[in-house]
C-alpha cells in the first residue's frame, strides 16, 4: 500500500509524505552499505590482480570516499591502491609515482597499524624508491604478522641483497620457495642472486624452474644466456638470446648479448649485424663499441673512426673506457686490466677481468699475435670455490693439441658433449687457429613482484682403442672435433668400417636456417647423443643436417631416435647402415 501511495497524484499534500517514505526506504541499512562496500574491495582486488590498473585505482577511490566506509575497510582501500599506484609506476617506468604509493601506505597504517598488507605492499614500494634500510624494517614486521606469506620473505630477501646481506637473502628466498614452491618469481630472484654471487650453474637451475612456470618472460632467458656463456655453454647461450629477441625483439641487452656471443666464436658476419643494429638503438655504449672494433680486427677490416669519435664519460680510468685508450694504443693493456679490477664487488671484478682477458686475446689475434693471445688466454684461470667465467671457454680457444682436436677439461664431464660450442656453415675462421701436435695429447634492477601478481661441427665420436687387455688401457679424455675450416664431411658412405662392423646413422632434422639447425643440435647434445651437423648444398642452397651416429647396434640407434621423438617438433628420419 505504501509504495502504491508513492505513485498517488491526488493531492501535492499527500505526495510529499508518501515519497519521503519511498527515500526512507531505498538508503541501505550500515550492513548493507558494508557489504556493497566489500564487494568494491574484492572486485578491486581482482582488478588489481588482472592488471587493470585505472580500474583498480578508481573502485579503491571509491571506497576511499565513501561516507560510510569503516576504518578497516578504508585502510585496506589505501593499502591497495598504494600496490595499484606502485604497479602504475613499474609498468610506465615513472618513479615519481612511488612516493604516492608510499603515502597511500601511510594514511593506510594510520588509520590500522597491524594491516599487514600495509607494510608488505610499503617495504616493496620503499625498495624500489631507493630505499632498502626502511623496506627491510616494513618487510620485517610483515613477515612477523604473517609468517606464511611468501611474497614478504621475497621481497624482504631482495632489500637485504640491496643491503649487501647476500647469504641472509638466499635464507629468504629459500623460506619463499618452500612456503610456495609454485610461485616463479622466487625461482627468478635467487637466480638473480646466485648470479651476484658467482653461481652460474645454480642460476641457471633457477631459471629453468622458473620457465617451468613462466615460458614467456624475455628477460629470464637473456640472463640464463649469460650464464651459460660464462661457464662456456655457448650454443645453449646462443639459444637463449634467441629465444629472448624472439619473445621481445626490442631487447636491446639480448641483442648486445648475442653479438658479443658471435664475436667470441668468429662468426663476424654476424656479429657485426647485432652489433651494429644495437648501436643504432644506443648509439654511445661503449661496451658495444669495443665488440665491434674486435670484430672488424678479426675480420681484417679497418675502422679508425669507429673508437676515436666515441664519446666517453669523463672517467677515462674507469672501465669499460680504459680499454678504448688500451686499443687505440695509448694505454698498455695493464692500464685496462687495472681498471676491470677496480670494483669493489670481487665477483664482478673477477668477470670484468676475465673478460678483459678475452678482449686483449682477440685483439692480439686479430693483430697477428697468436702467442701473445694464448697468453692472455692462460691467464684465465679458475677459482678455488667456482668454476671463473670464460674459463671453459678460454680452454676452447686455447687448444694446442690436433688440427681438429680439443681436449675436454676434467671439471668439465658433466655435459661434456654440449660444452665445445663453436657453431656451423660461416666462412669466417675460428677466433684462434690450431698447431699440429708433437705425438702427445692435446691440453685441455631486479624484478619486484606483488602479490598480484652455431663453421664448426660438434660431435660425440666413437673412438677406437687398440686391443689391449682393459687393465694396461689407461682411460681416455673425452674428445670433441673441430672443423677448423669448411664444412664437415659427411659420414663414411661404406657399409662398414675397419673392423667390420656395421654403422647406424639417422637424421634428427634438416634446416635451411642455421639458427634452427643449433638448437636442433644442442638438444640432441644435452641428451647425451652423438651429434653432428652436416652441411650440404642442394639446388644451391645450403642444407644444414643434424646427424646422430653411429652406432653399433641397431637397437641402440632406436632408442636414441626415441629420445629425439620426445623432443618438441622433431620428426627424425629413418635409421639407415653404412
């Protein structure tokens, strides 16, 4: 009856208090008004979680304003859009936007100190905003409110590493990973942070946890390469960079990376095309600049221009700008090995030394001073705890046994097959040229995460041994051949061998992109198979085949192509004798 009366037009005098009874009767009780307000907070929440962030941003103001919000629920409202406005400011790279999400925090802890979220979302905003004493203490008292959350020992961990408190960092995230063992972005950190420290291999196991989880992340795959450069795993390497660009072509770091990768194995052509496509992007880098003068040095090409019109920061003792007054002949290299190890981190004064090494190395070579190469290559040396970067690498270069001879070091029989990386099909020659041997053997700003968040073959050859009885056979190094110029010959076209036994070859793949054609191989490598890459030339156009062989036993060859099957898009063909 009452709301018929609402819609009463008999009389103005009975209108007037019939409406105010229908106004009285759509204002929500304060339970009501909750409620709704609650709903605004989650559907913010998911907004938040999904990335829309205007979104997230204008439901939390709504909350923020209302008139009948709660102290709790408008003290969540700020704590959210304090991760919103953090968030903004990751993604549009605009720090100015920090100190307002730092604020938002601080009005949200006003109004209930023991919101934890308040001080995870405030130590994370703190740390990114320059500062790591303040986010530790935030963290430290959200890790207290809730010792299950696995995001406040993530990103404690992250301000101690800031702090230069590395091994209580890794404590951090090794408590983040056990508490949520699903969660990538803990994986990815402690990768980080085993590189900061030197473990190259543990950082790489990191990263394939984290691609487990998370397969289109760029960045990941840029740092795995580098760690598997550095411990000489350079086709995986190679495969990661491409994989980075591929996933994000304006990588400029992988593009720069993967140059850098080519220069060290002589494939110049393409490293001059990384190289000098990074450059147009950042035209004054001065690492960039000295790659590729070491190119055109190895390529016999002369650029004066190309060091001389650099313009570099007035710092000339520091490196990397040390080396240019080193190459430009100005300085000796000493001046350029002093200035690699003036950083005070001794991890990053270990790599920039080495790498230093490796520079002086190739423009001895390219220059013609093969000895003096070797030399500096020799100095390159491993430490006491873990492997030095460009070790491995260095012993690849440095080989001083057969003309396609290299001998596998004895640290380095884990992988052994991937690790002498020096790819196929370029006509450019190998970085440093081998000597006949004298009848011996030859000689060996990271990421913060809320919680809304390859012309060389390689091959595996069978080697044949006298026939002595086993215990007067002293055991062999593992070997791996090295084309030292052009393309690999195919394999015995005969039906058997010397001793009679028959030989079983198949096909893993056959590509026109060469590119293809390494990842193809180091896949078969990191199986444990011999394999090698053939190249052909049908209707003039290079083939690049993947061959795995021989064997000895038709069953063996079955069960290495059955492991090829279970790679991704590999279609082997037919085990053939020969």
């Amino acid at each position: 009856m009452r709301a018929l009366a609402c819609l009463s037009v008999l009389s103005p005098v009975w209108i007037a208090i019939p409406l105010l009874g229908c106004a009285l009767l759509l204002l929500p009780t304060p339970a009501q008004a909750t409620a709704n307000l609650d709903d605004t907070l989650k559907a913010a929440a998911e907004a938040l979680a999904r990335n829309t962030l205007e979104e997230a941003e204008q439901l939390h103001g709504q909350v923020i304003n209302a008139a009948g919000a709660t102290r709790t629920q408008r003290a969540t409202a700020f704590a959210g859009r304090c991760a919103t406005r953090y968030k903004q400011g990751l993604s549009a790279r605009n720090p100015a936007l920090f100190p307002q999400a730092i604020d938002d925090c601080d009005r949200a802890l006003e109004l209930k100190s023991d919101l934890q979220q308040g001080y995870r979302v405030r130590g994370v905003a703190l740390l990114s905003a320059g500062h790591p004493d303040r986010a530790a203490e935030d963290l430290s008292v959200a890790v207290a409110l809730n010792p299950e959350d696995h995001l406040a020992f993530q990103n404690r961990a992250l301000a101690l590493a800031k702090l230069g408190r590395a091994r209580e960092a890794m404590a951090e995230l090794d408590a983040a990973i056990r508490l949520k063992p699903d969660h990538p972005w803990s994986y990815y950190n402690r990768g980080r942070l085993r590189i900061s420290q030197g473990d190259y291999e543990g950082s790489i196991d990191d990263f394939i946890a984290f691609i487990r989880f998370k397969r289109d992340y760029d960045e990941v795959y840029r740092l795995r390469g580098l760690s598997r450069l550095w411990i000489g795993l350079s086709q995986p390497a190679l495969e990661d960079f491409y994989e980075a660009l591929r996933l994000r072509p304006d990588n400029a770091e992988a593009l720069l990376a993967r140059g850098m990768t080519f220069c060290l194995l002589g494939r110049l052509t393409e490293a001059e095309q990384d190289l000098t496509e990074f450059l147009k992007k950042q035209p004054g880098h001065v690492e960039a600049h000295l790659w590729l003068h070491l190119t055109h040095v190895q390529g016999g090409k002369k650029d004066p221009t190309l060091l001389t019109n650099l313009t570099l920061r007035p710092t000339p003792n520091s490196w990397p700008e040390a080396m240019v007054a080193v190459f430009l002949g100005a300085r000796t290299a000493d001046h350029g090995l002093e200035a690699a190890r003036a950083s005070e981190d001794p991890v990053e004064r270990r790599l920039r030394e080495h790498q230093t090494l490796l520079m002086l190395a190739l423009q001895a070579r390219g220059t013609g001073g093969e000895s003096e190469a070797v030399r500096y290559l020799e100095r390159i040396q491993p430490g006491q705890e873990r492997e030095a970067p460009f070790y491995r690498l260095a012993r690849q270069l440095t080989r001083q046994g057969g003309e396609n001879v290299v001998t596998i070091p004895p640290e380095n029989k884990k992988n052994a097959a991937a690790l002498n990386n020096m790819p196929d099909a370029k006509p450019e020659s190998s970085p440093f040229t081998t000597k006949k041997p004298e009848k011996k053997p030859p000689s060996a700003t990271p990421e913060l995460p809320t919680d809304q968040a390859v012309s060389k073959t390689v091959s595996k050859p069978v080697e044949k041994v006298a026939e002595k009885s086993p215990e007067k056979t002293p055991p062999r190094p593992a070997v791996v051949t090295v084309s030292s110029g052009s393309p690999p010959p195919p394999p015995p076209p005969t039906s058997s061998v010397a001793d009679g036994t028959s030989r079983f070859y198949f096909i893993a793949g056959s590509y026109s992109n060469q590119g293809y054609a390494n990842i193809a191989l180091t896949r078969c490598l990191e199986l444990g198979l011999p394999a090698q890459l053939e190249q052909r030339r049908i209707q003039d156009k290079s083939v690049h085949r993947v061959v795995i062989g021989p064997f000895d036993d038709p069953a063996r060859a079955k069960e290495a192509r059955d492991k090829v099957l279970s790679l991704p898009d590999q279609h082997p063909g037919e085990i053939t004798k020969r």
